[in-house]
C-alpha cells in the first residue's frame, strides 16, 4: 500500500509537518498567571510521543481580560515566554511541530470552568475572581452571561498591537505555528458576525466593516510573525441559523489569503453563548464540508476539525481534497497515541516504526508473542 497522505509531511513555507495530525487547541484552565507549568508540559507532551504532526497548546490570551477562565493560558507579557520555552522544546525534541493560538474572549470572558457547578468558579480555594470584559457593543453573549463595554475605536488599534505582541512572544518562545482565533463567538468573531456586531463606525456595519478588526489582526500578525513560519485562522465558518455564513467564510478566506494567511482552520457556531451551543447539526465530520468549500472557492489550505475519529475517515478526507491537516481534538484526549493507533489501522506502520522506539520495539516483538506474526 502507497503511503496514506495522513502520514505524507507537508511543508508549510519553512517548516515542515512530519504528518498531517494536528492536535486540536483546548483549553485546560490549569494556569496560573497565563504561565505553562507541569500539567501543560505533560498533557501537551504526550500528544508529542504519539506522534502528532503538529501540537496545539490551548488558547493563549493576548491580554488577561481576554482570557476566557483565570486558568487559561497566556502571551501577554514578556515574563511568560520561558515557560513556554520549556513545552517547545520537549514537542521539538519527539518531532513534532509546536503550535499555540492567540485570542481575545471579548464578551466571552471572565467566566467559570465548563463543568464547574453552580455557583462555583474555578477550582476550589483557587481565589478566581470576575473582570470587566469588552465586546463590540454592550450586549451579552445570551441572558445572563456578563454585559460587555463597547470598545473604543482606540482600544481596538490598542488590541491590533496586543496580538502582534503576542506573536512575537511564540516566535521567541520557539513556536512553529501560529493560529489567530476568529471562532466560536469569542472577540474576532464577534466583529465578524452581525449578530454581535451592530456597531455605525469603521469597524462594524457591511460585511467589510465588521472584518475589518480581525483582517487588522491578521495583517498585524503576520508582520510580527517571522515569514518562514505558518499563519492560520480559525473560523467558525457559520454562526447556524442565521447570521454569519459560508460566503462570508470564503469572502474572509480571500482576504486572509492575500495577507500571507496559510491555512484556514474550519470550526463552527458560539457566537451566542457557550463555544458548544451552536445551532449547527452535529454528526461525524459535520464541518469538513466548510473545510472542503472554503479549499475550492478561496483557493488556501484548510484544516478539517470536529468529530473525526479514526485514521480510515481522516485518510479519507484528505484522499477527497476536502482539506490538508486534521485537527484531532476530545479523541485526541480520549485517545493520545490517536496518530500512530491510526497508523495501524490504516496498515502502514506494521513493525511500529512510527512509536517512539522504546515503545515499538517492544510492541513488535509482543506480536510475536501473541501469534500473530
Ligand atoms: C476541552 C476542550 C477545550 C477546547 N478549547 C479550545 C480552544 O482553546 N481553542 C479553540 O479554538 N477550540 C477549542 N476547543 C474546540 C476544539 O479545538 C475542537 O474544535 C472541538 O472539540 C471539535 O473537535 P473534536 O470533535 O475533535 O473534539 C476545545 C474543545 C475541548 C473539548
């Protein structure tokens, strides 16, 4: 069997992915201060040993009010680049690509752990308290979620800046790839959407008004952002039921493009409550259709996220040319050797070769043992 295009590197300007499995970025709210410490070293290092082409860590904030929780990730300040340093270099050390994805919550932020309980926020005895957060208007995400202040046209510039700040702290900080993050209703998407956006200046009203922020961004970040390095964006590339929308997507993909964007990450929905509460039917692969229009009609790579699986309907998604990277995320966490588990099930790794080799000799030679070779 020909080599699967799911194990096939693939170079993105200087850099080169040894595979096309990308861990997907989710957050852990295990931070304290933005700063990386053990349990990211290890969560995100083991994704590392199971041979993920590319590791996300989480959404970094680029200031601490665009944090989503307190216990989020940050590159906001100069003092946190070490400890980001420390997960480069291990990801780099197994061969992997080390990823991370800048963001801004905006109205989104200041808020309690997923599965926190009622009335609690954040973990026990931890302290976390609430902060102002900041929209395009005053109007909250849905009822009962914090209300927002509208930013000035000022501190709009001011953000322009932070996220080009914050690019500049990953490239020293020895990340590969960088993902600015325009989904799931959080800051970027809510300039994008006219659901959220109802601003009269420069920065809301047409579908060019309301991309202007984020297209700002994005033009900020590459700058900032060595040109031998990937740019992606991820998208929610529809709000569901109404509002933001696939030709939107494309037209954003355009623009993306000509500002040296490499790969548009494709997600979905959030822009009206939690990043889960989107009015978007779900089943396997639902968004790769988005990854597969965004491809063909804005001419840029894509990366497919959301519900995939295994490593025969990742092969399978790449074969069609509906995308050129996987995103892998909850199997990711169900399953952290997810890549080389879909190496054996697509048959191409028999002798274990891809494992870390203090694995796989191991392995094989068990084959042996059980009878099966
Ligand atoms: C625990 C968790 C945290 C997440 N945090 C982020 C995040 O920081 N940034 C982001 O863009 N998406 C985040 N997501 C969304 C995932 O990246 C992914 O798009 C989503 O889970 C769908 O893919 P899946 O079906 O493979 O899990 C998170 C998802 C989970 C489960």
């Amino acid at each position: 069997m020909s080599k699967p295009l799911l194990f096939t590197p693939l170079t993105l300007r200087g850099v080169v992915a040894p595979n096309r499995a990308v861990v997907s970025p989710m957050v852990q709210f295990r931070a304290t201060d933005g700063v990386v410490n053990d349990f990211h070293l290890v969560h995100l290092g083991k994704f590392a040993l199971g041979k993920f082409g590319i590791v996300f860590t989480e959404n970094c904030a680029v200031e601490p009010r665009g944090r989503v929780t307190q216990g989020d990730l940050g590159l906001w300040d100069d003092g946190q680049v070490e400890s980001h340093r420390r997960l480069t270099r291990f990801i780099h050390q197994e061969g992997a690509l080390a990823a991370t994805q800048i963001t801004h919550s905006g109205r989104k932020g200041s808020t309690a752990r997923v599965f926190d309980k009622r009335g609690q926020f954040g973990p026990d005895g931890a302290g976390w308290k609430k902060w102002e957060v900041v929209g395009p208007t005053d109007k909250p995400a849905a009822d009962g979620w914090l209300v927002p202040r509208a930013l000035s046209v000022e501190e709009i510039e001011g953000l322009v800046a932070k996220f080009a700040a914050a690019a500049r702290r990953a490239d020293a900080a020895g990340y590969d790839v960088l993902e600015i993050h325009a989904a799931h209703g959080y800051l970027l998407a809510q300039f994008l959407s006219p659901l959220s956006n109802t601003r009269n200046d420069l920065y809301g009203g047409d579908r060019a008004g309301r991309m202007r922020f984020p297209l700002a961004v994005a033009r900020a970040v590459r700058a900032a952002w060595p040109s031998h390095k990937p740019l992606f964006v991820r998208v929610s590339a529809v709000d569901g039921g109404g509002g933001w929308d696939v030709p939107d997507t494309v037209a954003f993909a355009q623009e993306l493009k000509a500002l040296g964007v490499d790969v548009v990450d494709c997600s979905s929905g959030g822009i009206a409550g939690a990043a889960t509460a989107a009015g978007v039917k779900r089943g396997l692969g639902f968004q790769v259709p988005f990854a597969a229009e965004v491809k063909r009609a804005a001419g840029i790579a894509t990366m497919a996220v959301g519900l995939i699986l295994d490593g025969p309907q990742a092969e399978a998604i790449l074969q069609a040319g509906d995308a050129d990277l996987i995103a892998i995320g909850r199997q990711a966490l169900y399953e952290p050797f997810w890549p080389v588990h879909a190496a054996q099930a697509l048959g191409c790794d028999r002798d274990f070769e891809m494992w870390p080799p203090e694995y796989g000799w191991w392995l094989e030679k068990r084959e042996y043992t059980l009878g099966r070779r």
